[in-house]
C-alpha cells in the first residue's frame, strides 16, 4: 500500500498521506457521506455505523465502531472548516452513547487534491495531549488506518465501475 504514516511526538502530530487512483469527486464522497463512511471507516472486522451526520461547518458526525459480538465504541467529530472538494478540519474524540465526548480530543486537517486522475489525501491529526498520542499509537492507529484505507480503496474501485457502467 502507497501510504506515508509518520508520527511526530514533537508536535504532538500524526500525518498520513494516501493517493489514489480515482477521480477526487468520487474520494471526497467517500470522506462526506455516510453512506460511503459507514463502508470503509471501520478496520476490519469492526463495522462502522453513524447515528447522526451533518456535514457543514458546525456540523458533526456522531458514528460508533461495532465489534462483531456488538461491543460499541462511540466517537465525535464536530465539523469545523469546508473548503469543498480541497480541505475540510474536524474535531474528533470519544464519546459515551449519549454524545459526551471524552477529553482531550484531536484535530484532524484534510486536505484533497488530484492530478492526471490521482487523488491525494494528506491528513494531519493533532493532539492535545502527548499522551493521547502514544495512546493511539499503542492502540494500533497505523495498522488500523492501513485496514480502513484498503476498505476505502475497494470501494473507490466498487464505486467507480458502477460509475462507468451506467
């Protein structure tokens, strides 16, 4: 997998950079729409399930990440910038079941661009708290965002020839 995963305890950041092999339309609809979200966001075998989305600036995306035995691990984003189809930032950290998030959280700044029918996405995610970070890290963060980004790429390829065969 072409993917850039380095983390830096200096600045407390996670940056990941991704390219893809598809039209940017068809990546940031998989980044914005739940429908797409709820395919690929989960490392498998957990499954992704959002109970509200709302993407707009001051918007959020409250979803849970389900376990095959139906333990849920519930998380927030709170939309803070669009810039369609370029950039958008979020807000990002755990929550209970009712929408209480758990402090610290991390910021989350991605950006999109395409060129010769590649898309590059370049996230970089800060936290707070070094040790949140580490926490991320020791929890599988790198393997689990490798997993997600397979499941992304099957279904931008999925996607893309139920495009082209209409």
């Amino acid at each position: 997998m072409n993917m850039d995963f380095i983390v830096d305890k200096q600045t407390k950041t996670v940056s990941i950079t991704k390219e893809f092999a598809f039209e940017l339309s068809l990546v940031w609809d998989a980044y914005t729409k739940p429908e797409f979200l709820d395919q690929w966001w989960a490392p498998k075998p957990l499954a992704s399930r959002t109970k509200v989305m709302d993407f707009r600036v001051g918007g959020r995306r409250f979803y849970a990440m389900v376990s095959p035995e139906g333990q849920e691990r519930w998380a927030l984003q709170k939309y803070t910038s669009i810039s369609p189809k370029t950039n958008f930032k979020l807000f990002n950290a755990f929550a209970d079941e009712d929408e209480n998030p758990e402090l610290p959280g991390s910021d989350w700044d991605l950006t999109f661009s395409e060129q010769d029918g590649t898309t590059k996405v370049s996230i970089s995610i800060y936290n707070e708290s070094l040790e949140r970070l580490e926490k991320m890290v020791e929890m599988g963060f790198k393997e689990g965002t490798m997993s997600q980004l397979d499941n992304l790429e099957d279904l931008l390829a999925k996607l893309s020839a139920e495009k082209e065969s209409k």
